[in-house]
C-alpha cells in the first residue's frame, strides 16, 4: 500500500482564498484524523471521522474550517477564508480498528498551508 | 481529561551518548501508550508501544516502560546515532477501541557527530 497520501505537499495562497486540502487514507482503514501542527501549539486533532462520518469535530477552529469524507478513499479540509494564523503544516492519519488497544495511526506526508 | 506530558526541547546530544526523554501522563482507566517520531519534512510514524502495565516496548535500538505507578513511559537508547535526529512524541489512546490519539508537545533531538 502507499500509505496515506495527502495533496498538495505545499500551498501558498492569499489571505481570504479558499484553500482545499486533500486526504487519501490506506485502503481498509475505518478512521481518518485531520491534525495541524505549529511551533506555538504543537500537534493539534481538528475533527475525526469514522467509516466517513465525522465523530468529533471539537478540534476545528472556526466556522471558517470544515471537513468532509464522502467515501471511503477520499477526505477533504477546507479554509474558507483562510487567514495568515491558519499557516501550519496539516497532516491526516487513518487507522484501523481492531480493538485491542494498540491500533496504529498512519499518518500522511502532511500539506504545509503559507497564508499570505 | 486526558493528556501527555513531555520534557521541553531542544534535546543536543554527542553520537553515543545516552538518550532518556521524560514522558507523564494524565488519563483514567488503563491507557495504551505510544512514542512516534517525525523526521524533517516528514509525517510521524509509530515508534513503539505498550498496551498495559510493565509492558516494555522496544523498536530501533529505542526503549521504554509503561510504569503505571508513576504514570510514565520515558523513551530510551543507549547509543544515539545523527541518523536519530528528530522530533519525538509521546502519545496515548485512553482504552481499547477508542482511536483519538492525544500526543504531547514533542522533544526535539539533534545528534551531532
């Protein structure tokens, strides 16, 4: 398998831009986690999903911030506006559900979002 | 709520010196515990884990020990190579079957030859 295959690798956009990234995860897996990462706030889970309907999105900022899974193999996070705080490098991970309390997340390369 | 604990970095050592980072946390019930590392421009990847108490997981040359007692499971090597060079994660999962991951803050550590 590839892995989780997250696109694009690096996106530089304007300030009030939509920006879409996009989230690929390891074929079986039942989970899917959207996480951004910044120097001042570390590795934070915006929202969850599982077997493609979001579980917790406590995490997600603001309204400006959604997430959708339609199907199985695709996931998307979209910043409508984005803002110059939204710039973080943004990974997804998924994993599989076995239960027994040791179940992996593979994470995704990670997209870095330059909000300018 | 749950949460993980992490020594501050930046973590500077000499190739084959001795590794210890602290690691602490806070959860009910019996967590699983985890330590992923992230290496430049890369996305994490899982290092080791422990399911249960006095379990030590091991991968890479690296170790750690759930202790429940103290609430730890402090990360390891005895001989850290440049190639270790990383951002490091402590991570939990409160309970079996419950798949949100709450990572600490990360300790970053440069080797130098």
């Amino acid at each position: 398998d590839a892995g989780v295959i997250q696109s694009p690798r690096h996106e530089v956009t304007e300030m009030g831009q939509e920006v879409t990234l996009r989230c690929k995860p390891i074929s079986g897996h039942d989970y899917l986690f959207w996480y951004r990462q910044t120097m001042m706030r570390g590795l934070e889970l915006l929202i969850y999903f599982n077997n493609n309907v979001p579980i917790d999105d406590s995490g997600m900022p603001e309204d400006r911030f959604s997430a959708k899974m339609p199907n199985a193999s695709f996931s998307t996070l979209k910043i409508q506006p984005s803002e110059p705080r939204d710039s973080a490098v943004y990974f997804c991970a998924s994993s599989l559900t076995r239960g027994r309390g040791d179940d992996e997340a593979f994470f995704g390369q990670g997209t870095r979002l330059t909000v300018v | 709520g749950d949460s993980v604990t992490q020594m501050e970095g930046p973590v500077t050592l000499s190739e084959e010196a001795f590794l210890t980072i602290n690691c602490t946390y806070t959860a009910t019930g019996y967590p699983s515990l985890f330590w992923y590392v992230q290496y430049p421009g890369e996305g994490l990847q899982l290092l080791l884990k422990a399911t249960k108490a006095d379990d030590k997981g091991s991968n890479k040359g690296f170790e750690a020990t759930y202790r429940k007692e103290t609430t730890s499971f402090h990360l390891e090597k005895g001989s850290v190579q440049v190639s270790d060079s990383a951002v490091y994660f402590c991570a939990l999962r409160k309970e079996p079957g419950y798949q949100k991951v709450t990572f600490g803050t990360g300790t970053k550590l440069q080797v130098i030859p």
